[in-house]
C-alpha cells in the first residue's frame, strides 16, 4: 500500500503506532483499565470503518480522541449495562509510560474519584488543549458547564491534595 500524505500507510500501521498513546488517554478519560480498553476499541473499530475518509484528513489521531470523547458523553447520557465474562478475550496492553503515570497513586486516586463529565473536561482541557468552546460541543453541553465543570474539579482535587498534605505533614 503506498503511503499517504500524513505518513501513514495503513489503519494497521495507525494503530501499531499509535495505541500506547490511545490507550493511555482513553485511561484518563475513564480512571479506569477496563473501560480504557473498551473505548480504545470502539474508537478504532469505529475509526476502521472510516479509515478512507479519516486518513485524508490531516489528524487521525485527532480524529480518534475525538470519537472517544464522543464516545464517552454518550455513556454518560445512557445507563451503565455491563456483561461480565469469565476471562477477557485478549491481552491487556503494555505500556511503561502508563505504569509510571499510574504509579502516581495519590493524584491518580483524586482523579478517579472525580465525577466522569469533570475527568473528560480536564483531560480535553490542560492534556488535549482544547478550548472551551471546542470542550463544550465535543461533550454536548454548553461553555458554562465546561467552565463550571472545570472550577469544580480543580477546586476538588485541590482539596483532596491539600487535605492529603495535612493528614502527612
């Protein structure tokens, strides 16, 4: 297959490159393995089918978190079903920039506390860089929910690290 203008040369290539980085974003959006594991896959399966389209473009990656965003406001608006299995279908993904992430216990434990809406605000807000604006249609609501959202999470999670400071210190 010959390579296209952005350097990639198929969605397989795409996603050999690119999963580490996928799968540790999708792991902040939801706090946790499982779910980020799910979201990766629904966003590349969802990506795949499109690859023609999306590879012309000038971001797949974009594309991809973007689709995950999406992928998890729409969770949030639906109720929570979940089948369990006995034992996954596959190997979980490895990836020592994520483990060190991870080892970060206690911010990490803060953020997983934080409501979904708020995590996926903050992740789109100081990991992605985007806008408010851009926030507040990727997630369906409105600027002044991003904003809220946004205020509140940091004043939680400021609470929590100030309150962990004093319990230590």
């Amino acid at each position: 297959m010959e390579e296209t203008e952005n350097g990639w040369t198929s969605f397989e290539s795409f996603v050999t490159m690119r999963l580490p980085a996928l799968y540790r974003y999708a792991m902040v959006l939801t706090g946790d393995r499982h779910d980020a594991e799910d979201l990766v896959q629904e966003a590349l399966t969802r990506t795949g089918v499109r690859w023609r389209k999306v590879v012309r473009k000038d971001d797949p990656e974009g594309y991809v978190r973007t689709a995950m965003v999406r992928i998890m406001a729409n969770r949030w608006r639906r109720p929570k079903r979940e089948v369990v299995v006995a034992t996954p279908p596959e190997a979980a993904v490895e990836d020592h920039r994520l483990e060190r992430l991870l080892a970060e216990a206690s911010l990490r434990s803060h953020i997983s506390e934080l409501p979904p809406r708020m995590r996926a605000v903050l992740v789109l807000r100081y990991v992605e860089e985007r806008g408010e604006e851009e926030i507040a249609r990727l997630l369906g609501c409105s600027r002044g929910t991003v904003k809220s959202q946004a205020s509140r999470a940091l004043a939680r999670l400021r609470a929590a690290l100030e309150s962990q400071e004093v319990d230590h210190g």
